[in-house]
C-alpha cells in the first residue's frame, strides 16, 4: 500500500490561517528576547528570575503539548485555533498592562496555552496535506513564513524598547492577534464529525505533574541552587510521574500521548538530535542579548539589528534546505549543518571586552546557517517514518520534547553560568582585597563582576559547543526515512479532506 500519495489538493486556505497564527505566536517569542534586559532593570529582577518569561512559556506548553494529540483528534480545526487564539491574546493583553512580574509571567503562561495548540495542529495539517516526495519542500516554503518572524523580531523588539517602554511589544502584539482570531472566525468552516474518544484524566494529571515537575525544578535551580530540596524534591517527583505517565500509556487502548512513535528507529534518532539541539539553541538566544547590552552597553536596537543577518539567512535557507532534503534526505545537511554549528558556538566560547560588533553579526549568522541545515531536515526524517495514524502523536511528542529540552537546557546553562560567574567574582574579590588591604572601590567591583559575567558566558557557550559534538556524532547514524508499515491496517474507505486533516 501507497501511502506516500496523496491526490487531494492541499488546502492552502486553512493553511494560510493557521501559518499566519504561528506567525505572530514565533514574532511574540524573539520580541521578548531583546526586552529581557530592560525588564530586569524596570521590575528588578535577576537573570535567573527573568528567564522564567522564556522557561515558564515553555513549563506551559510542555504541559499542554501531550493534550494536543487527542485534541487533534477530537475535534476540528476551527474550534481548536479559534480557542488557541482566544487564550493568545487574552494573555497578551495580560502581560501588556502588567507592572509586577509575576503578573507579566502570567500573561506569559496564558499565551503559552494558546500557542501550545498552535504548532501541533499545523505540523499535523501539513503532514497529511503532502505527499511525502514533497513534504520537504512544503516545509521549506511555510518555514521561510514562520522564519520571518525571527528575523524582524529583535530588530522590531530593540526599536520599539528604544524608543518606548517594553509593554509597547505586547501594545503591539494585542491589536494583530484580534485581527488573526476574527480572520479565523469568519474563514475557517471546516467541519468535525463526531469521535468517540475521551480523554485520560489520570494521564493528563500524571503528565502535568510530571512534566511541569520536571521543568520548575530545573528551572529553579537558577535561583534556589542544586542542593535545596524544592529542586531536587520536584525533579525527583517529575521523574517518577514521568515514569508511571509512560507505563500507563503503553497500557491503554487509546493513549493520550503514544509512545509507540519510538518503536520507529529514525523518530527516536530524530528526537534526540532536536533536543540536544535545543538545548544548545535556547541558551544562546538568552546569553547573547545578556552579552551585548549588560556587558557591552550595546543599544536594544543596535542589538536587535546584529541578530537580524542571521535570522534572515535561517528564514532564505528554509525552502532551500527543503529542496535539499527532498534531493539528498536529512543526514549529510544534518552532518554539515551540526559541524558549521558547534564551529560557531565555539567561537561565541572566545568573547573578549574587545570582540568586534562585525564579528558578532557574522558568526551569529554563521550558526543559524548551520541550524537550518539541521531543526527541519532532522526533524521531518523522523516524521516520514510514521505511519499516517500515528501523525497527531509524533508532531505532539516533537513540540513537548523541542519544549522540554529548551527548558531543561537554558535551566541548566544559566545556572552553570551563575555557579561560574559566582565562583569567578568571589576569587577575584579576595585577590582585589589581598591587593589593596581593603575593600575595593564600587568601580572595581562593578569591573570584577562585568569580567566574571563574561566568563561565565564563555564558559556556558564551551559547554554548548560540547553537547552540539555529541548531536554531531549521532547524525552519523541517520537513515532515509519511508512510511513504515501500520500494524493497525484500517480498512479501506472514503475518506473526506476534513476528516484526513483532523488525524484519522
């Protein structure tokens, strides 16, 4: 049986909605980057509080993502992006009147669960809409859309906190998400028939605990370090959930989350090069800005405009890696793609006082060259292995997985760089004292702590550079991926396009 074919003309209507809808979700994510700084001045908070904009964003959507598999299933299209939206923008407007952090961090977490059903829903629709001789090269054109949004992002994000406060970001956002949810309002139409499938509480329960566990206590150790017992405490509970979530699944009928995609050897492969990769990937979107405008004193603006080459060559590279793809499969861009990266992540390892604003511009852009080679080609070779009924599951796995490891990477990094940074400032301080005989002046301690500040940084980039040669390695064993055979061979019958987009 054929299942690489597909006759039925993608529909590129709903498709234009939903990728429009991701759009301004990815636009929303690289705004935030560049305002970090300036939130920390304005609510007082520390790098290790302020990541939790970036890393509660993702506690939330690694909650939620594990749902959308049965959300998929069960219901249709329209219902889940107009809810999606709904909670989106409500959020928005939540972070843009907040003047406290904890309310902005909940603005943050509300745009989290309407963007977790986001990305699931639309990978799923464009897996069944193209065949697979052609999904590389679909995925390379609507990612040249997504990828847009990242690269205006932080040059939009350094003007706008440049010139205004950082609340004009979601000022800005809130208006465009109310004209995306009434676009979908009145455009999408399709219909859902009817699907006798309910949801595992328990499951849900065991997965929030689990994975929200998991992530508040790496999160945490930022702040409370490794050794207090809400870490390690919550972690520990986060595994055993985990465990018990796995175990319960395997044993149900009808999963809410199928860890059966594993079974198939390049979704697995794939899996563990997309998370050791967004370990690696998160930290530096984090660190950089830290870099450029703490350390340097380089404008939001100026900092927004050297991340802007290399957002624009990730977003031109997207349709010409899914060319590629389509020709050559994923392992030989995957091999080069890792080895442009860790090169690159490397040299971000060297930072000096001195490092030239040119250089920074021309190795950033260097390594998202590299990550283009590597996020979709990797990615969608472990999809194409899957057979059709196992879509919803793997692109629902794929998103908790790429948020997981996002969270648990920038958790661990920043705190290696606080732990570093901390451990640098105190030998430095007791060499300033053993000098001087005495407490040294405000301008050497604030020099002593900018000087720590960066080495740690180096050292967290080093630390990355070593988990990207592990990825290296792995991409050695990838294969060309074809649909494997479904052991649960439905029978043969007419299947309407709505029906197909919604996962059957």
């Amino acid at each position: 049986m054929d299942q690489s074919i597909n006759t039925d003309r993608p529909p590129y209507g709903l498709i234009a909605v939903l990728l429009i809808g991701a759009f301004i979700t990815f636009l929303n994510n690289t705004l935030l980057n560049i305002a970090l700084p300036s939130i920390m001045t304005d609510l007082q908070v520390e790098t290790a509080t302020v990541q939790w904009l970036t890393t509660g964003f993702m506690l939330v959507s690694g909650v939620m993502i594990p749902t959308t598999a049965f959300l998929i299933r069960k219901y249709s299209v329209r219902n889940l992006f107009l809810t999606a939206m709904s909670l989106f923008t409500v959020g928005t407007f939540i972070a843009g009147i907040s003047h406290i952090f904890i309310t902005l961090l909940l603005g943050r977490m509300v745009q989290a669960a309407g963007a977790a059903i986001m990305m699931p829903l639309l990978m799923n629709v464009m897996l069944v809409s193209f065949p697979i001789h052609k999904r590389g090269t679909a995925m390379g054109v609507f990612g040249l859309i997504l990828m847009f949004a990242p690269a205006i992002g932080p040059t939009l994000s350094g003007w706008i906190v440049e010139h205004y406060n950082w609340r004009a970001l979601f000022y800005f956002i809130a208006p465009i998400a109310v004209i995306i949810l009434l676009l979908g309002f009145f455009m999408l139409k399709d219909k859902k028939e009817i699907v006798d499938i309910k949801l595992d509480s328990f499951s849900v329960l065991l997965s929030s605990i689990g994975f929200g566990g998991l992530l508040y206590g790496f999160s945490s150790a930022g702040n409370k370090g490794w050794d207090n017992p809400q870490v390690f405490v919550t972690i520990g509970i986060g595994v055993i959930s985990l465990t018990y979530f796995i175990i319960r699944q395997a044993r149900l009928a009808d999963p809410m989350l199928n860890f059966g995609v594993y079974k198939y050897p390049m979704f697995a492969l794939s899996s563990v090069i997309t998370m050791i990769m967004n370990m690696a990937m998160f930290s530096g979107f984090l660190l950089l800005p830290i870099y450029v405008q703490t350390i340097r004193g380089i404008s939001p603006m100026d900092a927004g405009l050297m991340l802007l080459p290399g957002a624009l060559l990730n977003a031109a590279m997207s349709p010409i890696t899914g060319r590629l793809f389509d020709s050559f499969g994923g392992k030989i861009l995957a091999i080069i793609g890792l080895a442009i990266t860790g090169i690159a992540t490397y040299l971000f390892s060297q930072l000096t006082f001195e490092t030239t604003y040119m250089f920074l511009v021309i190795i950033h852009a260097i390594r998202m060259l590299g990550l283009s080679l590597v996020m979709m080609p990797v990615s969608t070779n472990g999809l194409n292995q899957l057979p059709r009924r196992l879509y919803p599951h793997g692109t629902a796995m794929n998103n908790t997985l790429n948020q997981v490891s996002g969270a648990i990477g920038t958790a661990l990094l920043v705190t290696l760089m606080s732990i570093r940074t901390e451990n640098v400032v105190t030998r430095m301080m007791r060499d300033a004292i053993h000098q001087v005989g005495g407490e040294p002046t405000a301008e050497v301690q604030q020099q002593i702590l900018l000087t720590a500040t960066l080495d740690g940084i180096n050292f967290t980039f080093f630390v990355s550079t070593i988990i990207i040669a592990l990825a290296f390695v792995l991409a050695f064993f990838i294969k060309r991926a074809v649909p494997a055979e479904d052991p649960i061979e439905e029978k043969p019958r007419h299947t309407s396009l709505v029906t197909k987009l919604a996962g059957q």
